[in-house]
C-alpha cells in the first residue's frame, strides 16, 4: 500500500517543473523569448536572373552526305578526328560512274568524227556546187544538175548542224556523269571535328529518294547555348544582356556570354509555352561538346558590394511606386529593444536578397517574421500546442 503513495509524493514537483519550462520556453512568452527573430543588414553581391535550362550545340556544323549512290568503299576518318577543309574522308565504289563516263567520251569521240566526215562532205559540195553555177551560166549543164548541187550543200550542212547537236548533248551527258564520278569522292567542307558517324565502311547507300548522311563535322571552339525561357519571363530579356552557365561535369566553372538571339515562333511543351534563346561561348579547351546540359541564368541587374537584406523581410509600402532607381517598401527595424517601421527605397533584387539604396544601414537588425510580436500569445487551455512531459 505504500509504493501508491510515494509515486503522489513524487511525481507531482516533476510535473511542476516541467509545466513552468514549457511556459517559459514557448514563443511569444516572458523570459525574452518575445523578441522577434532578426537578420542584420550584410554587405555582398545579389543579381536579378532568368534561369532556364540549356543545350550546347557547335555554332558551326555540317551534315555530310552523298549525292550517289553505291557501296561505302572507305571511310577515312573515326569520330573525334580534326580534318581541314577539302581533305578527303570517304570513298564510294566508282565502278558504274566510271563506265559512264567513259561510254560518254567514246560516244563523243565517234560524233567528232563523224562532224569531220560531214564539214568534208560539205566542202566537196560547195565546190560542185560552184562548178555548176559556172557551168549553168555558160550553158553548158542543165537547170536540174544546178538544184542537186545546191540542195547537196543544204543536207550536208544540216547534217553538221544535227551532229554538233549530238555532241553537244553527249558532252552534257558527260560532264554530268563526270561530277557523279567526282561525287563517289567526298571531301570535308569545312575545318572542324568529326562529332558523329552515321554510316559504315561496305554499306550500300542509296540517294535515290534523299540524300544519306554519313557523318557530321562541326566546329566546336564556338558553342551556341540553345536554352528554353517561359513566356512568364522571355519579356526580361534583352538582346545583350550577360549570361552564364555551368554544365553537370564542370558545376563551379562558370562561362558566360551575351545573349545574341531570341526565338520569335515558340514551342509548346506540356501547355508550357517556351521560347528559344541563344548565346554563343568561346570553347578554346575544347571540353564542351554537343548535347550537354548546361543550368543557365540570364542577368537583368545586378549590384556588388551593397548593403542587402532578405526578400522576406520586406513589405509593399503604401502607395508604391518608385524612387532614386528603385521601389520603396516597408521593412521592421529592432532599434533599442523595440520594433520601428522603416520606408527602404529597392534597387536589384534576387529571389532572397535584395539591394539596399536607402534607408538600411549594414549591421542594423531587420524584423523577417511574417507576424508582428504583438501577434504571439501564450497558448490557450485546451488549444494550441502543449508543452511536452
């Protein structure tokens, strides 16, 4: 019967205690735990940016293909080589263009000999001709002879006519199937690097319906930054305005540019519409290559060693409006113990932090609660949180 007692007798201070340190330790209660939480004014750096999401693509590059069609004889670089431009890199088989070509040249040969059997014919025909014009002035052949002559030079000059015709055809024939020879030949158009392969040494390619790429040279000591911007904030951007970005690999390197072009036809991805916007960046280490991601930002203000204070901080100040460059809003300042409301003049402001142009000085104490002290009570019976046991 005694164990019941002795738990009364020493529970109830244990309770007691603990009551009184939940009291005292709740916000808002007595023992200075009223004072609002605070942040001092600091000096730094703060920018106003547009994020976005990246791709990098070389500034410069070529699809290469072939205008034949035939068996890939050889390829004559791997993907990664540098080749300059006109240096030789495939090969296709040139067995059927050179017979081609060669058919054309016998025909031709055989058409230039029978214009000079003709341009004779002809010679020989004038000269007739000249005889019986002599011979029917002194009346000496008839009427008839005169028009067989005379028509004799009109067929072999026809006959010329139509065999130049003829060669003319053949040698356009020719030259056609002399550039389909020199097409099995394929040379880089450009200096730059092999980035990509998309045929195989002995496969047969056919362009008959589109031209078949074989491999893509791109020249990567420029890279164009192709990024997605919303339509919220494609309105921010100006053309030359600084950009940066960082890759996956390289996350603390940041490169940077200027913004040189935006998209004016959108794509709409998800019902999010989204405009493309491009910069280009130097690549002189040659370690950014096609198809990286990169994290970019878009710089619409930024200022360096002013005084900032958080975002959450501020309040819109009554009337608004702007003033020394900037917007004027509320801010609660701690001076001596006690909260006093302040009118900041904004200038640059991030997502956190924003510049301080007037008002604020560094190391002042600004007020970030959301709700003024005066709005912390002690809790009620039977409401609220309760102090733990």
């Amino acid at each position: 019967m005694q164990r019941p007692v002795r738990f009364a007798i020493y529970s109830a201070p244990v309770i007691a205690v603990a009551l009184v340190a939940g009291w005292l330790l709740w916000p808002g209660s007595g023992g200075g735990a009223g004072v609002p939480p605070t942040v001092k004014v600091t000096v730094g750096d703060v920018e106003d940016t547009v994020s976005a999401v990246g791709v990098l693509q070389p500034l410069d590059y070529v699809d290469v293909g072939t205008q034949v069609s035939g068996q890939l004889q050889k390829l004559m670089v791997k993907s990664g080589d540098k080749v300059e431009k006109g240096q030789q890199v495939a090969q296709l088989d040139a067995t059927v263009y050179q017979a081609r070509v060669s058919a054309n040249e016998a025909q031709l040969m055989n058409l230039k000999a029978q214009l000079a059997d003709k341009e004779a014919a002809k010679v020989l025909a004038d000269q007739q001709l000249r005889r019986q014009r002599e011979l029917l002035q002194a009346r000496a052949t008839s009427q008839d002879a005169f028009d067989v002559a005379e028509a004799a030079v009109k067929s072999a000059g026809a006959q010329i006519d139509m065999i130049k015709a003829q060669i003319q055809q053949t040698e356009s024939t020719l030259k056609g199937d002399q550039a389909n020879l020199s097409y099995t030949s394929i040379y880089a158009p450009m200096t730059g690097t092999i980035v990509s392969i998309s045929a195989k040494q002995g496969q047969t390619l056919n362009a008959n319906q589109s031209a078949p790429i074989i491999l893509r040279i791109a020249d990567l000591d420029t890279m164009t930054v192709w990024t997605q911007v919303s339509e919220a904030d494609v309105n921010k951007l100006k053309i030359g305005m600084p950009a940066y970005f960082t890759t996956l690999g390289q996350p603390d390197r940041r490169r940077e540019g200027k913004l040189k072009q935006v998209m004016q036809t959108p794509q709409v991805v998800n019902n999010v519409v989204l405009y493309d916007s491009l910069f280009d960046v130097a690549n002189p280490d040659l370690d950014l290559l096609p198809q990286m991601s990169a994290q970019v930002f878009f710089v619409a203000g930024s200022a360096k060693k002013v005084p900032l204070v958080p975002v959450a901080a501020l309040r819109p100040a009554r009337g608004g409006g702007n003033e020394d460059g900037g917007k004027r809003y509320r801010v609660r300042v701690l001076e001596n113990g006690a909260v006093v409301e302040r009118t900041v003049v904004i200038g640059v402001m991030s997502r956190v932090m924003a510049e301080v142009k007037s008002g604020l000085k560094p190391g002042e104490d600004v007020v970030v609660s959301d709700a003024p002290p005066a709005a912390r009570t002690k809790p009620q019976a039977g409401g609220g949180r309760t102090p733990r046991l």
